[in-house]
C-alpha cells in the first residue's frame, strides 16, 4: 500500500487568492475545494480543511494524494479567498485600545494575565539603598530541531488508531487525540520513532498528527505528513518573545530587598502552552536568589505570528537574562564583585521560597565558588583589555513539573467535566515494567519516556540496571510504542531523570525483591541479607563487609550480622541468572513494576502557586570570556566555564553532552538568532540559512563541571540538567560582551550593528571591568 | 520542494553544450555545481525547461600556470568546472594566488565547497558572491568560447546587474586568467559575516596594491562585494592611493571612496547605515593585508 503524502495550502504556498495572500490577519471568507475534489478523481487526492488564518502560514487545507507532487498541484487547484485584516504585531499594539481581537474570548488581546504579590514591596523599595530600574526584550527564537515534525497514521481494522510521530510527549499525543476525536484512549496507538531533537517544539499535539489521522480514516490507507523547514517556522512553538521591565532594590551591602517584575509575552495567535510560560516567566526568579519582596505581573499577549510555546527552560530564560544583567550592573554601581553580590543573596538548600516552593538540596554557592576557581575571574575580572570581556551568569530549573497539565484521572476526556485541581497527582507520572527473559539473560524494560536525542534510554537502562544488580548491557529498554509500554509524561520540563528513573528503579528493585527468597535459599541465608550487584546474588557481610552494600541500589541495607548462621558448605555467590531461572521455573513470567507519583501538597494556595513546583531544583552558574572587534562589533565567544548541581549525575557524559549543548545554543540566542517579520507579519528567514544559529565554527570552548550534590528526593540523588544548563548562559554573554565593551546591549539578539550603535551613542552605563577609559573610539 | 520537471542534458564537451544552447535558446540553463541553480529552481525562483550540465566536460576542469607569450606575461588559467575546493587546495594556488584562498577558506560549507564551481560562482553574478571581488581586484579576466569564436572579457567589466552578466546568447565561460602576480603586488580580501561557519557575507572588501622602489602606491584596485547590485570596482581607490605611502591616512582615503561607490541595502542580516560602515572598515583592512603581502613579496 502506498503511503500518500500531504502538502498544506498556506497564505505563503502556491494558492493565489486575488493578490490579497501573505497578510497576517484574515479571515477565510470562502474557501473552495470543490475543483481539487473533482481533481480527485483522477489525481486520487483528498482534502481537509477548516476556516480561520491568524497568521502567515497558518494552515487551512491540507490534501492527501498518490504522492507530493501531485498533492501539490492539486493545492494549486484550491481557490482561497481571504478577508484581510489589519495584523497586529506586538503585544503593545495587540493590547491597545480599540485593537481588533484576534479571538474574541480575549479582551484586549489578553490571553493571560498573571498577577503575583509577596511581601510589602513599596516599603521595601523605600527602605532600599539603591533601586535600580531596566527595561529589557528578548527575541523571538525557534528550536530549529533537525528532524522537522513528521507523521505517519493509518487505521487497523478494528478501528485503533495508529500512529507514528517525531514527538516529546506520546502520551499527551494520545490523550489530545482521544479527546479531539472522542475515542478512548485504548483505542489510539502512539509510536515515537527515534527523534531528531524537540527542545520543546514538539511538546505537545501538532497539526500533522490530527491531519494524518482525519486523511488516513478518508482514504483508507496510510497517510504520511512532513513539515518543510518553513513549515516549521510557520508552525512555531518557539520561544516567547518578551518584553520586560525589571526593578530591583537592594541594600548597601548588595542584598536583595524587593524585586518587581513586568512582563509582556508575545504569544502569537494561539495559547500553546503560553499560559503555563507566562506563570514560569515570574514564579522561576526567586528560586535562585532570596528575595524577600516579589512582585510579578505578566501579560500574554495575542498578536498575528506564529504561536510561541515551549522551548528549553521554558518562559526562564530571557526574564533571567534580564535578572542577571541587572544584578550585575547593581553590581558594579555598588562596587561589589558580581559572583559576590550572587552569594550574598544565594539559596539556601531546604528553604522555602517567596511563592512557596519547596527548594531541598542546593548547592548553588559551591558552583560559584567553582566557576570562580577555574575561570581564574579575580585574576581577570576588571583587568582585561578592551575588546576583551569576562561575565557571569546563573540560573536553575525544576526538575520535573509538580502537576501534571491535565487534571483528573486518564479517561476518555469527555466522559465528565474537567475535576477541580488538587494538590496532587492522581495517577503517577512516570511507570514502568521489567520483564526478564526466561533464561535470566535479559532485561526487557518497558516505559514510555520519550528518547529525543537526550539520551533519557540510556540513563533509565543504567537505573534499571543498578537496581536490578545486572550490567547495563543486559538490559533493553522498550520506550516508543504505547502498546508496549506504560504511561509516561514524556520529555519537558526536565522531569524524566527524576520521575522516569525512579519509576524504572522502583521496577528494577520490584524484581529483585521477587528474585531475593530464590535466591537466599541457594546462599543459605535470610532474604533480606541478600544482595544482587554485578549478575550475582550475594550475602552482604562475606564480600566486602557492610561497604560492599552499593549505597545506591539501597536493596539489601538493612542487612543483619546472621551470616554467621550460614551453613558451611553453601556457595558464597549464585549466578543472577540462575536466581531467575529458578523464580520462573516455580511462578512463570519474572515482571516487576514501578511507579512514581510527585510528592504531595507543593506549593502555595494563590492563583497559579503551581507552576514552578517541583520535586527538586537544579542549580548552576557560568562564566564566559569574549572577544569584541570594536570596529565591526563582532563578537567570539571564546570561553565558557560552567558548574552545574544536578545532584548525583546518573550519567556524568550525558550532563557534560547536555551543558555544551545549552551553551553553543543558547549563546548563539543571545548573540545571533532571531525569527524577523516584516509588517505584514510575513517571516523574513523562515530557513537556516537567514535564521544564524551557531555553528561548530563559531562554538566557544567549553569546560563543564559538576558540583558535589545528592537529592534525596531524586532517583540515586539525581536532579535536572537538560533545561537549567541554558540559563546561565545568556546573562553570562550578555554581561562579558558589557564588560569588552563598556556598552550593556538590553534587547536580544546582541548584534554587531548594536553593539556598534552603542558605542556610538557613547552613553555606556559604567561597566566596572572594562578597561574602557579610551573609550573615544570611532 | 522539488525540481520542476526540466529535461536534463548531460554534455561531452563543450561544442556539444554550445549545440543545445543554440537550439533551446532562452529556455535552457547551464548546469555546473548546481548550488545556486537547483536550489532557485526548486524555490521557484527561477525556471527553466533544459538543463545543460557541464559536469562530464572534463575539459573544463584544472588549474595550469600559462608561461608568458609575446601577449601577456602569464598567467593563471582555471578552468570553469573547477570546485571551489579544489582551487583552495591547490598549490599553485596556494604558493602564487594566495589572495585568492581568502575568498576560497571561508565560503559556505565544505559541502557547498566540493561542489560549487568557479564559473558557477562568477556567472551567477550573486552581489553577494565571494570570488568575484578578490578576481577582479587580480586583474582576472573570463574566457567566453562560443561556436562563432571565442572572446575574453575582463571581470571589472563582466557583471551588469543582479545575476546579469555579459554573457551572450550561445556562449560558455569556460576559464578564468588571472595575471601573474609580480613581486611589490599583494591582494588581500576581507569579508564580515554574522558567523564563522556557512555564512553569505554582509559585506566584504577585496583590495590590491602595487608597490614602487620608494615604497609608495604605483597601482591600486579595490573592488566591493555584497553592498551594491554587482560586485562593485571602486573607481576612485586609485586616485585615493597612488602615489601615497601605505598606511591609516592612504587607507582612509580609500575607504571613503569604497563607502561612496557602496549602494547597500538593508536586510535580515544588517541595515545599509550598517553595511556602509563595515566597508570602510573591511577596505582599511584589506588593504592593510594587501600592502604587507605586498611588502614581504619584496623581501
């Protein structure tokens, strides 16, 4: 059977609609598909189609044929006839009065507004030192994955859905299905092949998946659907862009007294997951620093682009861009070193924050300290030449969001109206099974983590594998396919380390604990003195003494002094194999289970306290030298030092693979990147080759390090590292590039036209470490 | 994306290329790397029904040093199927035609540089091109083989307009000469783009200069690439520099005769006010690269 493919009809595609395509804002006034229908006769093509354009590239039609070309020019046999309206392309504009609404539920284009108040800020500013106000905008950035979405749906005979997607998130596919479609859940196959990269882009239900599935049911056969590369800048999902004005005050000795935070997002023209952004963009900036005294008010905004959703560090980055910077010109004003004003005003492990949230390990001072050391910054700090920068940089993440994004139980949405939200979660995040092969040679373990190019499969097989007691490469890992494995969120919010791991060990101990009485009687010894490690089961005290105990495995810890009762000839270790044999012999199939729940009752009670909960927080800090041409203001990004607490590491290469990777990525966001529209809301470089992100050519060298750590409520004491590596890096450029130049660059991207724009203006706010005193250039 | 459906003709040599430009007239294309061409056809932003590849002419293909004739003083001949690749790895070039390898090192992506041609390259006549400049600035000239005879044409004369050149219905770029470099000559082109690795320039200077016995400037060129519709020869870099000694006040000089002849516009990758600026400084900086190549050429 021939997989057929599809193409979009879209205002930039090859569909003329009487000179009036490529605006932002229409409505489709009428839209005939009648002559690619009558085509479909011959060119055996189908349509699908809806009514509505709030952006350039917002799909109406998609049509499934024989093949790509012929889908194609069956496109061109669509007649689109759009009713243009004025587009609105900035939260300012898009909340003015008077301004059209993009969707009418949302006054003023508003399509969250979140209001957060802690403590007494007027007092608090009035008793400030100095209090220090900035205006600052991001960028709008994409994730740029290199495999574009894709999918692939075709229908069973007995009415499953099946379908193949370059997804984040299976499950949430499956449920926005289920709930699209009105069918059960049981009833939809969700197949996650291996992913080319998500970074947040897809995190949630795409276009392709609900399209593929609509033409396969038509047609009857497969369907096969692919973005271009400017589809996928049409699709979007990209970082929000935002627009920040940050007050901060502080007292003499440079600790923080009251901070207020005002944030418009430039949303797009859908929500994706901006209301869950707009809450992270505020309830993220005390977890680093203490600040007694919090306001936050964010505004996400409706406009006539592509919608912004969730990318890695989700809604954190640019307000802690923002942060960072401001810190560290208070810094320089107060002539306080700025790694010093950071611990100064550090967290402190096991605090509670300002919005209520539970911090329990945290040993951000001592990645300071690190940073500090191996940069060698108080050799370097103020003592460069021009054109030479040193900055400093912080930031932390959650580790996995407290509350799953739906509430209730997993059902056929429609079942019965949505459940108040509670405190807790009532079906666990992350499950898992083991299933060991009936010679005890393998370990089959099942759970549907997504595996994006993270490298999540080969740190929950290393986790299972150390809670069974077995090598890892005895033990397979069956993550994509939702018939195989059981439930799990997927990749975001940095969660799988944390939840997924300890599902996948709970799994892993869940069998050993089966296996454990087998495999006492063979040593001749109680089951509970019994430890599995390395394919062996043996008695705790006869290896090693009580050290032997893999403190990580846990099984076994509790072990008594009765060896001593062992019968002589009973052997000192038995093959772990065998131990599995033995079990199935007697009881069939060797299973075991395991499941994790977050903690219950985190956060606060106010509006939205939820967001920013999490099971544990990750902690790190940067430091980045560069080089600045002050004729062309080019930038080199030249040296980047960063230490990281994610906990214990599971996979140290892993974190090391993740930091290098945020920091060649995010700094390419904080110096080159930017999606640019004209006013017409038309993207300017919907490709690779006008949106710059850093090349290997341009990537700095990095040294990434670790900070002694353990988690307790991590699996083996780890936390996240995926989404916190990012953070620190953008106000690490951002402050090296002020300190090269003696100019601060507050709007995203730092270019070499505003770096050069700058200098000229010739008004720098001081910066303290740069030698700028011969600033009369040019 | 795809290729429109075009007929494809693969040729032998290039009498068999100038045959089928002559009977498909304005409906037919060259075909050489391919990385402007495919690419536009596949964007739609160009169309045409043949394609005429020259990949099997093998004749169009290498680089060979000409000795000097009664005609000339010698010169360099590349053939116009050469990869940019090739011509940087080549140690004619490399020893003789340094200059030339600034334009060559840095140019898109070793992918693109295995398989995008010099003549691709010049009879594309992008404004944004990266050979163009630093060859003009050499003194280089084309070979235009036609079946009614063959012409060569000189690169400051060669581009019209965007992606327009002199080349005449029938015709074939087949080679390019660029002139020996004697000694006292240096070259040097520089080039300013948004990153370090497979990025089209923003603006970029090439810039020549002769040097006399007394060490001042006998012969001047300095030509402008990706600030004007066409590669751009700075007319007045000349009177700006000849019979000056090298150094910030000549290079000054020059440098605002390169931001005068510039006609920038502004784009994704920087405003004109912007691209205007980077050519003084790119034109100071070429030429202060050209007169030390010209300096230790006499040492």
């Amino acid at each position: 059977m021939p997989l057929l493919c599809q193409q979009w009809e879209t205002t930039v595609g090859p569909v003329t609609a009487r000179g009036r395509k490529n605006t932002a804002h229409r409505a489709v006034a009428h839209l005939d598909t009648t002559t690619a229908h009558r085509a479909a006769a011959h060119l055996d093509t189908t349509t699908a189609h809806r009514a509505a354009a709030p952006h350039v590239g917002d799909p109406v039609a998609a049509v499934a044929a024989i093949d790509e070309r012929t889908a194609e020019a069956a496109l061109k046999l669509i007649e689109v006839e759009y009713e243009e309206l004025p587009p609105l392309l900035d939260p300012f504009e898009a909340t003015a009065e008077g301004a059209p609404l993009i969707h009418d539920q949302y006054p003023r284009n508003i399509n969250t507004h979140v209001e957060q108040c802690f403590g007494d800020l007027d007092k608090a500013f009035a008793e400030s030192h100095l209090v220090r106000e900035e205006t600052f905008t991001g960028n709008h950035i994409y994730q740029c994955p290199l495999e574009p979405h894709a999918a692939i749906s075709y229908w069973e005979h007995d009415g499953t859905l099946v379908l193949y997607t370059s997804t984040q998130v299976p499950h949430y596919v499956q449920y926005m299905v289920a709930h699209v479609f009105h069918m059960p859940l049981g009833k939809i196959r969700v197949i996650r092949p291996a992913v080319g990269g998500g970074f947040g882009g897809k995190a949630a239900t795409c276009p392709l998946d609900l399209c593929a599935a609509i033409l396969a049911r038509k047609t009857g056969r497969p369907v096969k659907m692919v973005y271009s590369r400017e589809e996928m800048f049409h699709y979007g999902r990209g970082r929000h862009k935002q627009h920040m004005r940050f007050k901060l005050g502080v007292d003499r000795d440079g600790r923080i007294k009251a901070f207020k935070s005002e944030i418009y997002l430039d949303g797009g023209a859908y929500s994706s997951f901006g209301v869950a952004t707009a809450y992270y963009a505020g309830s993220m900036i005390p977890t680093l620093y203490n600040i007694p005294n919090y306001r936050y008010d964010g505004y996400r905004v409706m406009t006539n682009k592509p919608a912004a959703g969730a990318m890695r560090g989700h809604g954190v980055p640019q307000p802690r861009f923002a942060f960072e910077c401001l810190l560290t010109m208070i810094a320089d004003e107060l002539g306080i070193d700025p790694i010093e004003i950071r611990r100064r005003n550090s967290m402190r492990p096991n605090t509670r924050t300002v919005n209520d949230l539970d911090v329990g390990s945290c040993e951000f001072d001592a990645t300071l300290e690190a940073v500090a050391k191996k940069s060698g910054w108080a050799e370097k700090y103020g003592k460069l030449p021009r054109g030479k920068g040193i900055g400093v940089g912080a930031g932390g993440f959650v580790s996995g969001a407290g509350y799953c994004i739906y509430r209730g139980q997993v059902q056929l949405s429609h079942e019965k109206p949505r459940e108040h939200f509670q405190k807790r979660s009532i079906f666990p995040h992350a499950n898992a099974v083991v299933r060991i092969s009936e010679d005890g040679m393998a370990a089959i373990l099942m759970i549907g983590a997504a595996e994006i190019g993270q490298g999540s499969d080969t740190i929950l097989v290393q986790c299972c594998a150390e809670a069974l007691g077995i090598p890892v490469s005895r033990v397979r890992i069956h993550s994509q396919d939702s018939d195989i494995s059981p439930l799990d969120l997927g990749a975001y919010s940095s969660r799988v380390t944390l939840m997924a791991g300890h599902a996948v060990s709970r799994a892993g101990w869940d069998v050993a604990d089966k296996m454990k009485p087998y495999a006492a009687k063979m040593l001749g010894c109680d089951a509970s003195q019994v430890v599995a490690r390395d394919a062996k089961f043996f008695v705790a005290k006869t290896e090693s003494g009580a050290t032997a105990v893999s403190a990580v495995v846990g099984a076994g810890a509790h072990c008594s002094q009765s060896s001593g009762t062992r019968p002589n000839h009973a052997p000192s270790t038995v093959a772990w194999e065998e131990v599995a044999r033995q079990y199935f012999n007697d009881n069939g199939p060797l299973v075991g289970t395991g499941c994790y729940k977050p903690p219950e009752g985190l956060g606060g009670d106010f509006k939205g306290a939820t967001v920013g909960t999490s099971p544990a927080y990750s902690f790190g800090s940067a430091v980045c030298e560069v080089s600045v041409d002050l004729e062309t203001g080019k930038v080199r990004v030249e040296r980047f030092t960063d230490f990281h607490d994610c906990g214990t590491p599971i996979n140290p290469r892993a974190v090391h693979g993740q930091v290098e990777g945020a920091i060649v990525m995010s700094a390419g966001e904080t110096i080159m990147e930017d999606v640019q529209f004209d006013e017409k809301g038309r993207i300017l470089n919907p490709n690779l080759h006008g949106y710059a992100m850093m090349s290997i050519k341009d990537a700095p060298q990095i040294f990434s390090g670790l900070v002694e750590s353990y988690e307790p409520r991590g699996p083996f004491g780890a936390k996240e590292i995926g989404e916190g590596s990012t953070l620190p890096v953008l106000g690490a450029v951002a402050h090296a590039i002020a300190n090269a130049t003696g100019v601060w660059i507050k709007d995203l991207p730092i270019t070499p036209e505003k770096i050069l724009n700058a200098l000229r203006e010739k008004s720098p706010t001081p910066v303290r470490g740069a030698a700028y005193a011969a600033s009369s250039s040019r | 994306m795809y290729i429109p459906n075009v007929e494809l003709h693969e040729c032998e040599s290039v009498e068999q290329a100038g045959a089928l430009l002559t009977r498909y007239g304005s409906s037919a294309r060259l075909l050489a790397g391919g990385t402007d061409l495919l690419v536009d056809l596949k964007t739609a932003r160009t169309a045409t029904a043949h394609l005429v590849s020259l990949k099997r002419v093998a004749a169009l293909r290498g680089i060979k040093l000409e000795t000097a004739s009664q005609s000339n003083n010698g010169y360099l001949r590349i053939g116009a199927l050469t990869t940019v690749a090739e011509i940087d790895a080549n140690p004619l070039v490399r020893t003789q035609y340094a200059p030339l390898c600034d334009a060559t090192r840095d140019m898109a992506t070793v992918q693109v540089r295995n398989l995008a041609t010099i003549g691709g390259n010049l009879a594309s006549a992008v404004p944004c091109a990266d050979l163009p400049p630093i060859l003009i600035v050499l003194g280089a000239s084309v070979e235009l083989w036609s079946a009614g005879g063959s012409r060569t044409v000189g690169l400051d004369r060669f581009f019209l307009g965007p992606r327009k050149t002199d080349i005449r219905p029938g015709e074939v770029l087949i080679a390019i000469r660029i002139p020996t470099i004697p000694p006292g000559f240096g070259a040097a082109y520089s080039r300013f783009a948004l990153r370090n690795g497979n990025a089209i320039a923003v603006a970029s200077v090439a810039a020549s200069l002769a040097l006399g016995n007394g060490g001042s400037i006998t012969q001047a060129r300095v030509a402008l690439g990706a600030v004007a519709p066409t590669p751009a020869v700075v007319d007045r870099a000349a009177g700006a520099l000849i019979g000056k000694t090298p150094g910030e006040d000549a290079f000054h000089a020059a440098a605002l005769a390169a931001q005068t002849t510039s006609a920038p516009i502004s784009d994704v990758r920087g405003s004109a006010e912007y691209r205007r600026e980077l050519v003084a400084v790119l034109t100071r900086r070429a030429l202060g690269a050209a007169a030390q190549r010209a300096t230790e050429s006499l040492t």
